[in-house]
C-alpha cells in the first residue's frame, strides 16, 4: 500500500484493537450500520476548535475502529506524477516542489483551484475529505473589512443523480455547497493535516453545514481565496474516503466473535462441577444456547442494512455477551443464588463521541435494554467515597436469561468501626429509558436513560413501537395513555388539570419486573450524615422475589475526612460560583395546581424547589418574574424555609427600556419595593431581568433603565449571545453568556466589576447527562466563570410529558404530588460537587503556600499545576475527583 493511502486511511482507524462489544454499547439497535458509521465518521472528522486542537478526543469515543479496517478511496491525488488530475488550469495554479522535498504539490493565491471531474458518492455514507495544506506567504488584504488573510477555502457542491445542483438543509450558501476552511491564516514552517467529514442526513434537520443532502449522488471540490487575498497556499495528498466498509466489516467481525463467545462460555459451563451456583446456568445452557447459535448464523448471513438484521440482533448479540459474563461470574465467586448477574457501572457515562457541549447528535449512552458493553464491570460490591454531608450515587446493572416478576430490594444499615449509618439514607430508584425525540436525526425517536423512579410501572416503553406510555392513577382504577401533545402553536404552554390527568410516582421504592434477556439499571444516592465519622461503613443490597434471595450485592462507603465548602470561583475564593435554572414555577390562584412546567401547588412548589437544592441548584432565576401577584410572598417564604434565602434573589422579568423620568422613578419605586421584600426572607441582592438575547441598538437602549435599577439598589443580569458577550455594557452587572465559556470574556468582565454565567451549554433539550457534568461544573470554573445558569429547569413545548412531539426543556418532570428527577439532573449535582472539590483543594493549596512546610508547598506546586493544566472538556471526571481527593488528603489539616 502506498504511504499515502495509510496516512488517509489513518483516520478512520486507531491503534486500539476492536473490542467486541463496544459497537453495541448503548444503542437501541445493537449492530445498526447507520449509527456504526456515523461514530466512526466522528472519529475520522474530529472538530479541530471545540474542543480546542490540543484535546486529544480518542477516550471520548466509544466505537473504535481497529487496525486494518479499511474504507472505501473514491478519490486520491498527491500530484507526484507531474500533473494536476484533470483539471484544466487557472492562471496562478502550478504544481511545484514539496517544501519539504517530498514530491510534487498544488500552489495557487489569486486563482482557484478546483478537480474537473466530480466525485461519485452514495446516499447515506459518511464521506471523508482529507488533504494536506500548507500557507507560504500572507500579503493578501482580506475580504471586506476583515483586514488580513483568512487563508485558503473548500467548497463541497452537491449534485443529484442527474446533475442537478442540491442543497445542504438548511442551506448555508445559495449555490448548493458547504464551505470549510482550508488552511491557516498564519505562514506554516510545516503542513497540515485536513480533515472534513461530509456526515449522512438521514432526513436531518441539523444546522451542521457538514450534513450532505439525501439526494446529492456527487460532490465536486474547490479550494479557493476570498476575494483581493493574494496569500499564497499549497495542498497536497487530497483524498476522498466512504467509510461504509469499515462499518460493514466491524459488524461483521462483531458476530464471527460473538459466535466465538458463546461456543467457549457454553463449553466453560458444562465443564463446571454441579453445584447450586452452577444448576440453573447449565440449565440456560440447555434451554437457550442452540437457539442463540442458529440465530447468530442467520444473522451472518443477512444485509447487515436490512430492518430485519437491525431489530433481529439485540438478543442473540447480547445474550452471547452474558453467557460469556456468567462463565467468568461462576469461576470467580461473583455468582447469585439465582441465575442473575450485577454490574457496578458509572452513574454519568463517559464514552461516546463528545463534541463541543454535546454527545455529538444527541446518540444515547447508558444502561439501555440490549446495551452489550455497560461502562463498568461485572460485579458484587461496589466502593465509594464522599465527604459528610455529600450526595453520592451508586448505579447497579442486573441481567437474567428469564423474567423475574415483582423484585425486591432491601437496604441494611451501613456498619463500620466507627459507628453505623441508617439504610433511609440510601435513596433507592429504578432508571427508566424512554424515547425522545431526536434534534439531529428525523427519527421518530431514540431511547434513552431518563428518568429516576420509584413505581417503575409508571412509565410503560413499547420497544418494537417505539413509543411511551403513561400510568394515570384514577380513582376507578390505573390506566395508560399516550402523553398528550397538541396540535396548533397556539396551545403551547397548555397544563393538565390534575384530576384529568393524575401522574403520580410512588413515595417509596416498588416492586419490579427484571425482563429475561434486558439490562435493568438500579440508582442508589447515598446521603451521607453530616455527623458520620470519617472510616469505612458497609452494607447490603439484597435482591428477592418473595422470600427467595436473588442476588446480595455490597456497598463499601469510606466517608472522608474532611468536609465539602460551598463551591467559589476559581479567579476569586470569596466569589460564590453559583448553579441555577431558568424556572417558570409559581403557585396557582387557586390553591390547584396542574401537570405543567408553570401552574404549581404548593406542595409541589415545594417538591421542585427542594430537587433543586438538593441538587446544588441553590438560586433559580424566576421567569416571568413576580410584578405585584399576591402569591409573592408566599412563594418567598417556601424558597427561604428551602434553604434558598442567604444569597442573591434573581428575577427575570424584563425592566424594559424606558427613558422618560416618570416612567425610571416608576421603576426605581419598583425596585426598592422588591428589594425590601427580599430582604425580609433573608436575600441579600435582588438581580432584575434585560432584554432577553438582545443585541445591537436594542442591547445598549437599556442602559437607563439598568441605571436606574442600579440606583434603587437592584442590579441587572440578562442572556447575551455570544457575538454580543464581549460588547456588552458595563452597566450590565452580570452577564449570563450564550455558548461556551471563554476566559477572555470572563477576565473583560471581573475587570469592570461585572460576573459571567455560562447558558446554553447546554440547553436542558439535550438529555445528555455528562454534558451537565462536564460543562455546568469544571469547564465553567477553569474559565473563571461564576456559574451556570441553564434554560429550563422545566418548560414544555406542547406536552410536558411528550418528548417526541416537539423540543421541550425539561430536566425535570411533573406530578400530582411532586417531581420526577432525571439522570442529567444528577449529573448537574455531581458538577455542583466536582467544583466543591475544587474549591477545597484551592484552599488547601493557598494554605499551603502561605505557611506549609517545605515539602507541604511542594506538595501544593504539584497539585496547583496539575489543576490548571488538566483538561477538563475531555478528562475522566470520576479520576479527576479521585485526583482531588488525594491531593486534598496530603494537604490537609483536619
């Protein structure tokens, strides 16, 4: 093979070899091709800006092409033969010697340089464009008033079969094309490897300019200057891949080991002594595993693009996958009395392809029925550590060859040689998947972890339909609807009437059935007392139908020595970082309250409020803000006995734009009304709502308006975006800033007085628990940020319970009596504590600085250069804590 071909080929492959599974974990459809090649095309085309150039995103990813698996060259040129392919020439275009005297490359400035000859492609492949560029000169002016050189261009066209142009959706350029920068703006001593992938559509409505229309049958390439940008640029090695086969022959090797598995984990069976451990999986042996044979071989056999191979190979895949598992249960004492295998796995995934403040295009990850490979390990006990006072979860997979009806779970106390802690200090729920809709693909839906429940019959997923159902508790009896949605535009904001529509959660853990040949996931949140004495506590969680044991499954509990403060900022130790929500939450007039993200009870005013706090979630931003309802106070009042009183109030109804003096002292009187209310339940400042997402003129007509609430003792704080961020004026005291978080926003706004929050990143649409993690939490504070401030804690489009109907901003659900948490929600609370864990450390660091012995501000060097050069868009958070705790333990002083 030529050097060429394995630099390009390189892209879709990486040094790791295949893991069986891991093209089967977390899909709702195990071997689907579409998802297989959609991953690997992520892992080929990494976007080079967000995350930045130096993060290396390969542990992000969890399908990993192995060596050799190749995909399909449509297209190479290295020019080495002394020509230009067959394009016809522009003036300025010339092939000259590799700077680096490796051959023949394109050089062009002034001219374009575009292939002749369009390039065949095939509807529904991911394509990927690699080529090489190098910029040799910059002496061009730019285009408009942009003052230099941007550098070289791409321009990708789309044609139809009959050579018709078509258009990317939606449509970024009127002439049917997508456009990528081709090479730096800055002189380059050497060149640069180019990546564009064009991604499958799939009907999709993505604002990605990569996507490449259904209909396009080719794609033509042209790389050019802007206009009067005489840079001059050179490209090289150009080559055009489909990366189907790769995705094709992974699945391929996927059932030849899978076939593999289940031959040695039936023979490892049958040749284990009869014991009680080993009875019932001989028996599975007997009863399952010809059937499962046969059906890997029908499935080697068939289109792996067929419906009937994609929904036929959850099963036999996973069941495989199992028997292997419970081969290796039986040989090292990790077996049940029952045919039943538990797993340890990471309550917030790590894997899969992460990109910018996503999992790229919303793919699920998770404990999901037929999910192969979980992200964790088989196992019988589990440890964990966290400090008094600390909220910490335990997430438990379950697996049977049979159903299980009506389990049980039964906590015993944590015992320790320190003292004991009470079994009602582990809140046990079940984690229900659930479809949703797809904001990238034009799916009817795709499954994923959801929500935390105690009756898990609550929420009934129809698999083979692929839709949800809901459990009403009338008093005639229980019944399942469809969630309800609504037809117009007009209905949006439309709430149920509770005894219309009675959505109740038990207030206890319920019973449940473990469905033969389906993952079940268990989450267990441990809250630790803030009196336990630090040392190690054990207990157990005891699986039972009936009075028969299942399965017995340990905590270890090592509670820390020391105790979590309130999270602060990274630039400033006195500056609260602060976790908050858009909330649309308030009582109803008349006592009633409804299922709907507005219309609340107080009880469950109070329900919603307590999440919140619980969750570190300790000042919601009010929207629509109160102006004179009589409930105000009253809802002061729950949020102070919340525990929500000691810090800023933030409202969130816009001041407006006045400029007329009548109308600023009608204001002023307004906010001094406010903030003496607020101040009677404990607030200290009391932030008034802008313009939301203003920008230009209509930003800076408010700057008397904010003057004025400035001088009534108020103070101001609105969503910017981010092209108006840095622009914003310095009358705005705390700027809630769209997108990612940037340091040089953070730093322009501490320097005038001012604060910044990060706000959607993400929005509470994407259900992906690790961006909540990962960028409310340790992105934010590294970037000097004082918080996050995601929109919504719950605001539906149509039905607040309907996922599939239309975007709603949920991250948490509604009831009769209360509210339904999420797993984002979680991961929300374990950013909150990641940046805890932070500020403790911070502090331990400055301490050890100022009066710590030699090998003390050694110690703290170490750890003060670790944090500020860790990675945090794409590092392993739960080593990240570990990494924390230990340096805070040989700090510390308690």
């Amino acid at each position: 093979m030529p050097p060429r071909r394995i630099r390009i080929l390189s892209l879709i492959q990486t040094v790791a070899a295949l893991v069986t599974a891991s093209l089967l974990s977390d899909t709702a459809m195990a071997l689907d091709w579409r998802i297989i090649q959609d991953q690997i095309g992520t892992q080929a085309a990494r976007v080079k800006d967000r995350p930045p150039p130096s993060t290396p995103l390969d542990p992000s990813f969890q399908i990993e092409a192995a060596e050799g698996r190749q995909g399909k060259v449509l297209f190479e040129e290295d020019f080495a033969e002394g020509s230009i392919g067959e394009y016809a020439g522009h003036p300025g275009v010339h092939l000259v010697k590799d700077p680096n005297g490796n051959g023949r490359c394109v050089q062009f400035s002034s001219s374009e340089f575009r292939l002749k000859n369009r390039i065949p492609i095939q509807p529904g492949h991911w394509i990927v464009i690699h080529w090489k560029s190098r910029t040799l000169s910059n002496t061009g002016a730019g285009s408009g008033d942009r003052g230099s050189s941007e550098g070289a261009f791409l321009e990708i066209s789309y044609q139809d079969a009959e050579g018709k142009v078509v258009q990317p959706t939606p449509v970024p350029l009127p002439l049917g094309s997508a456009i990528r920068k081709a090479s730096s703006a800055e002189v380059n001593a050497n060149w640069e490897d180019r990546t564009w992938s064009l991604e499958l559509a799939w009907g999709s409505t993505s604002r990605h300019t990569t996507t490449l229309p259904p209909d396009a049958r080719s794609i033509g390439l042209r790389f050019f200057h802007n206009s009067e940008d005489q840079t001059v640029t050179l490209i090289d090695d150009l080559s055009v891949v489909d990366i189907q086969p790769a995705a094709l022959q992974m699945i391929a090797d996927t059932i030849v080991e899978h076939r593999q598995l289940l031959t040695t984990a039936v023979k490892n069976i049958r040749a284990l002594p009869e014991t009680p451990e080993t009875r019932g999986w001989k028996q599975v042996v007997v009863d399952h595993s010809d059937t499962t044979a046969v059906q890997l071989d029908i499935l080697a056999k068939q289109d792996p693009t067929s419906g009937a191979f994609i929904h036929g190979s959850d099963a036999p895949l996973l069941f495989a996958r199992r028997l292997a598992e419970a081969a290796v249960a039986l040989k090292s004492g990790l077996a049940h009395p029952e045919t039943i295998l538990t797993f340890w796995t990471r309550p917030i995934p790590t894997i899969g392809p992460f990109d910018y403040h996503a999992r790229r295009g919303y793919d699920p990850v998770g404990v999901l029925p037929y999910a192969s490979q979980i992200e964790g390990e088989l196992a019988n006990e589990v440890t964990i550590q966290a400090c008094r006072g600390e909220f910490e979860p335990i997430s438990i997979a379950l697996w049977s060859p049979k159903n299980l009806n009506q389990v049980s779970l039964h906590a015993s106390d944590l015992k320790g040689p320190v003292g004991q802690i009470s079994a009602s200090s582990l809140d046990i729920k079940l984690v229900k998947w659930w479809y949703q809709r797809n904001l990238r693909r034009n799916w009817h839906g795709f499954l994923v972890p959801k929500f935390l429940l105690n009756d898990d019959a609550l929420v009934r997923v129809d698999l083979q339909e692929q839709r949800n159902y809901l459990k009403l508790s009338f008093p005639e009896g229980n019944r399942y609807v469809d969630p309800p949605s609504y037809d117009t535009k007009d209905a949006t904001g439309i709430e149920e009437k509770i005894d219309a529509f009675p959505l109740r959660d038990s207030d206890s853990l319920q019973p449940f059935d473990l469905i033969g040949g389906q993952n079940k996931q268990v989450w267990i949140t441990l809250k630790v007392p803030d009196n336990a004495p630090a040392g190690e506590y054990s207990g157990d969680l005891i699986f039972k139908v009936g009075d028969r044991e299942l399965a017995r499954f340990k905590v270890i509990l090592r509670v820390l020595p020391f105790s979590l403060p309130a999270p602060k900022t990274r630039y400033d130790s006195s500056q609260d970082y602060t976790f908050s929500f858009y909330y649309r939450g308030r009582l109803a007039a008349d006592g009633e309250g409804k299922i709907g993200f507005e219309t609340k009870s107080e009880q469950q005013l109070r329900a919603e409020l307590k999440i919140m706090y619980d969750h570190g979630i300790v000042s919601p931003l009010l929207l629509p803000c109160s102006w004179g309802r009589p409930f105000f106070r009253r809802e002061l009042q729950i949020m102070h006995e919340t525990g929500m009183s000691g810090r800023p109030l933030q409202l969130g109804r816009n001041v407006g734009n006045a400029t007329a003096e009548k109308d600023l002292e009608r204001l002023r009187q307004h906010v001094r009304e406010r903030v003496m209310l607020a101040r009677e339940y404990g607030f200290t400042d009391v932030y008034f709502y802008g313009q939301d997402e203003a920008g230009g003129e209509l930003l800076f007509s408010q700057i008397p308006a904010w003057k004025a609430v400035r001088e009534a003792g108020g103070k101001v704080h609105v969503a910017v975006m981010y092209d108006w961020v840095d622009k914003a004026p310095e009358e705005l005291d705390t700027v809630i800033a769209f997108g990612g978080p940037r340091t040089t926003w953070a730093t322009a706004r501490h320097r005038i007085g001012g604060k910044i929050t990060s706000y959607a990143y993400p929005h509470t649409t994407n259900p992906d628990a690790l961006s909540y993690r990962r960028n409310c939490g340790l992105v934010g504070w590294i970037n000097n940020y004082d918080g996050a401030t995601p929109y919504c804690f719950m605001h539906n489009g149509k039905g607040v319970w309907n996922d599939l109907d239309e975007t709603d901003y949920n991250i948490a659900f509604p009831t009769a009596n209360g509210v339904i948490g999420t797993l984002a929600l979680e991961a929300l609370r374990e950013g909150a504590d990641d940046v805890r864990y932070a500020t403790l450390l911070m502090k331990r660091i400055r301490e050890a600085q100022s009066d710590g012995t030699a090998a003390a501000k050694a110690a703290a060097e170490e750890a003060f250069q670790w944090i500020e050069k860790e990675d945090f868009y794409t590092a392993d958070l739960d080593r990240v804590r570990s990494k924390m705790v230990d340096y805070i333990s040989s700090l510390s002083r308690e």
